[in-house]
C-alpha cells in the first residue's frame, strides 16, 4: 500500500462565482468568513496578500482569489471543494449569482477521491440546474466542466488559461525533489522575477516539498502549485493576463523549464501560443462554447517517450 | 449520472494459475466446480468448448481456460476476480500453487470499480507473498500485475500476447455498434476465419451490442471481447500463439480493421512486431523481468489526433 499512502493528488478541481450587479462586495466578507468557507473542505488560509482591487489567499490545499463580484477557489489533494460552494450558495443565497463554474481536472488516481465528478454534478443540480461536459478522452487526459445553466456575458479581460504538467524532469525538477530548496531557489529556476516583474507574491514551501505561490497585479492574478514527487509530479500554472500580448514567450518557458513528458492546455475565452518540440504531440483537442459565456478549449499534449525507465514495484 | 449509468468496463482483470507437477488434473475438476468458482465473483458460464488437452469457458463477462495444469480467467466489468481468486487457494490449498500472475489493465473508470489493484493486492499477498508492479505511467494508460514471490521457470511455448484496442472507428466499429450485427457478420468483419483457419470458436453476441469470442486448437488459445460502445469503446485479444512465426500480420490486422485511436500491447516472454502508421506512436514502453520467469513488455501507442471532436456532454 505504499503508493495509496504516500501519494498526493496535485490536481485541481476550481470553482469561479460572479455574483450579480448590486451584491455587496464579497471582499468585505473579511477574512473569518473566508476562513469559515475553506474549512467546509478541509482548508486553511495559510497567508495572504491584498491590493486596492483584490485579495488572494494561499491556502493548504491550493488558492482562493476575492474580488468585490467574484471568487475564485482552487484546492488541491483530497479535498471536497463542492462543500464548499454549496456553503456559499447557502450563505449569500443561490439568487446572488450570475455565473458559476465548477471543473474538475484529470486525476491521477481518481478512485481515491472522496466523490466522482458526477456526483458533485448531482449536488450542484440540486442548488443551481446546470450543463456538464467533458473534454479530452476518458482513458486520457481530460478535464470536467459544470456550469449554471445561464446566459452570461463576461468582460473582455475575463480570460483564464491554464497549463497543467505532468512528470516533471531536468535540473529544475531535481531541485524542487531536492532536500535543500528555498523560496529564493525555486523564484530563481522557474525565472518568476523576469516573468513577472510587477507582481506581488506570497509564497509558500511544504515539507518535505511542495511550493504554493500567489501574485497579484491590480486585479490580475498569477498562481502556481508543484508537487514534485517523482512518478506523480504536477505542476499547475493559471492566470488571467493576456499571454500573447503580455508574455508571450510565458508558456514555453516553463515547459523548457520543467520538461514535462505530458502537459494540458486548458483556456477560457484565450488562445495562448505554444511551440511544440519536435518530440512532442497534441494527441486530443476539443473546445466547446459555453452558454455561460466562455469558450472553453482543451489540449492534451504527450512527449513520445519509447522507454520510460523501469516498472514500478509498488 | 447519465455516463456513470451506461458505462460498461471492458477493460479486463486477469489471473494465470499453474499448479505443481503431481497435482489431479484442474480440468477433472468438472464444470460444477468452474461454475462455483466463477459465480464468486458475480459472473456465470454462458458455453464452453473442449478439445482433448483443454476447456474454453464463455463467461458473462470475458472468459476462463483450463489446462491439467493451469488456469486462466479474464473477466470484465464490475467483477471481483480476485474473489474467485480467493476461492480457488481455499478450495485447492494454496500449496499447490507452483506460478500465479494476477494482472490489472488500465480502467476508464478506476473510481466505479469496487476495488482497487492495491485492495486485491493485500488480500493476496495474505495468501501467498507476492511482488506487485506498475507498467506505463498512472496518468496514462498502464497496467498492474501481482505474482508469486517463487521462482518459475516457464516452458518455452508459454507466451502470451495482449493487444488492447480504445475507441474503434471506422467501418468495422459502426458494424459492431449497429443494431443489425450477427456473429457471421462480426466474425467476417474481423476475418476471424482467414486468420484463425484451424481453430474451434465459441462465441455470443450480447444485447444490445458486445461479442465475446473464445477459440482454441490444441493446447493453445485466442480470445477476444469487444464492448463497442461510442466514447468508451473497448477491444481486447489474447493469445497463446507464436505470431511472428504463425500469424506475423495478425496484430497489423487487427489495428486495421478496427483502427483505434489508441491501443496497448503487452507481452510475456513473446516479442510480435507491430507496424506503426505515421500518425501512431508509442508514448510510453517498458518492461520487468518478473521472478516468476516472464518478461513483461508494456508498450502505450497513441494516434496524433488534433481534433477529437465536440466536447461531451454528461
């Protein structure tokens, strides 16, 4: 039973909820309430950093985003985000909201999740009458969206685009598995500083690894999550900035960097360039408009890899 | 819950038992005994076929051969191998037992199925200490084996092809998924004839779709299930036989005709060619010398494919 104990689910499930024109500003909550609503999942607020237009929190398991009409929480591991959600809808009341999406990424092992997909899909139902969806084949990589059955129209800069990397190698990798890695180590080899240079972080290392990091630009935002165990390394990059006119170099950066033998793409409403090495193949793409307003696309990108070491004993 | 509902597991659990020299021949034991064993698991016998050196058993989910010597039971679904597993080693004693391999491949739905691998695996390892090994990586598609901690040396002829077929399509796939296939339809379709000319098939068709197939000649076997259904469809062939010398063409053939979109080949002491179209590659290859006295060869090929079509509503 060893692989069952010691593994750790990097991948996310995140939910986004725009509250309608006229709601009370949901940063005014402060931060009990924030705290209450994690702990309905099993999450604490680790730290926190705010702005004039937004505050992140860094969690144990992953992040939550507020701004004044929108929340956006992403855990991580074995945790029931949907309880979660259906806290907040119980407590400001389904009528608040405008939009909602729930999505659920590939997990790498999914039966030892505490609920399926669909039965998450079954509670949200009950609150908000919803559509689901899969994109990506079921046998491989593949991503789960539920969202409110409602027309919405978001703003221009609503965009989301996610890169999610699996098995991570080279030096980079080395370090993160590595004993003897800081804050300042893992800034300097994922070249977060160059990337990013107007944003504020917050920043935090797990033992015996494991790195969380929020920033914050005005009201954009910027989140990475690494579980780096070898065999099960994950790393998970999201953010709202217009990639292709702001960084557009961003994404290939830090598949350089990490060197994943697979990796997702996953936007809403953008479409961020990545240059393909040679060695590597998109082996599933699907997009699907959303009736909640956003375009939803999915990639599925895989390094041919002849030989990939030894069997696992396990 | 639509999915969850509809969806059937093809992918199959297997177990290969050789007793020691000087035990009464499995195949005395007599179909009473084989229908016992494999209603312990939930499956029953739907006919079977014999020849002087062996019995081939159709099961309502996937198969069970017997040898004097040996067993091997395939089942598919929602079944619980490892429970007539369990039966047997009460039943026989497990002293008898001279080799066991028990093989877990890749699940659409890992979470659905009532065990895990490693649940079956420290029920077995109870009964007789064992060594139990990944091949392929988790987030892709990868299979389990457990075996006896004993060295076996195995006979020369004692190898084991598997080829495992996802998402079929085509010409072949539509017949299989139509309302109107006959087992002479399917069997013309797969030219199960021209490439099994001298073997005795047993073979049944499910409703409303899916065909199960065992076939042998002599000592040796073929066997194939399919469970066609869009989005989840599923192809598995097994055999004893020595293809690159009896059939070289045939794992060609099959990929051919049922063009799937990915598909797996395992091995055990055997070594088939496969010719790979352009658009095919392999993204994942390893092997594990099992003490048992098998090599084990995995090897995950998936076919370049930029647009999988629509995203699936569930």
């Amino acid at each position: 039973m060893r692989v069952a104990v010691l593994f750790f689910e990097g991948s996310e499930k995140k939910v986004e909820v725009v509250v309608k024109s006229g709601t009370p500003s949901l940063r005014a909550l402060g931060q009990d309430y924030w705290s209450e609503l994690v702990a309905c999942c099993g999450a604490t607020i680790l730290s926190h950093i705010s702005n004039d237009q937004m505050d992140a929190y860094l969690l144990s398991e992953s992040s939550l985003f507020v701004w004044p009409d929108r929340l956006l929480m992403i855990t991580c591991g074995n945790i029931t985000l949907v309880d979660s959600v259906i806290h907040f809808l119980d407590q400001q009341g389904q009528g608040c909201v405008d939009m909602i999406t729930y999505q659920r990424k590939n997990e790498y092992q999914s039966h030892l999740q505490k609920t399926a997909f669909e039965e998450d899909v079954e509670r949200l139902n009950l609150r908000l009458p919803g559509k689901a969806f899969r994109l990506g084949h079921l046998d491989g990589h593949h991503n789960y969206v539920w969202h409110m059955d409602k027309v919405y129209q978001p703003v221009e800069d609503d965009i989301t685009t996610e890169l999610l990397m699996y098995h991570i190698e080279g030096e980079a990798a080395d370090y993160l598995r590595g004993s003897d890695q800081t804050i300042e180590g893992i800034r300097q080899h994922l070249q977060l500083d160059a990337l990013f240079p107007e944003f504020e972080f917050d920043e935090f290392l797990f033992e015996p690894f494991g790195y969380s990091m929020n920033a914050i630009r005005g009201d954009q935002y910027i989140t990475m999550h690494i579980t780096p165990q070898d065999g099960t390394s994950y790393v998970s990059f999201e953010t709202d900035i217009d990639i292709p006119n702001e960084c557009p170099e961003l994404l290939n950066r830090f598949t350089d960097i990490l060197n994943p033998s697979s990796f997702d793409l996953i936007t809403f409403n953008a479409d961020p360039k990545i240059a393909l090495q040679p060695d590597v193949a998109c082996v599933a793409h699907n997009q699907q408009q959303l009736k909640c307003g956003f375009k939803m696309e999915f990639q599925h990108f895989i390094k041919m890899a002849k030989n990939i070491g030894p069997a696992l004993e396990i």
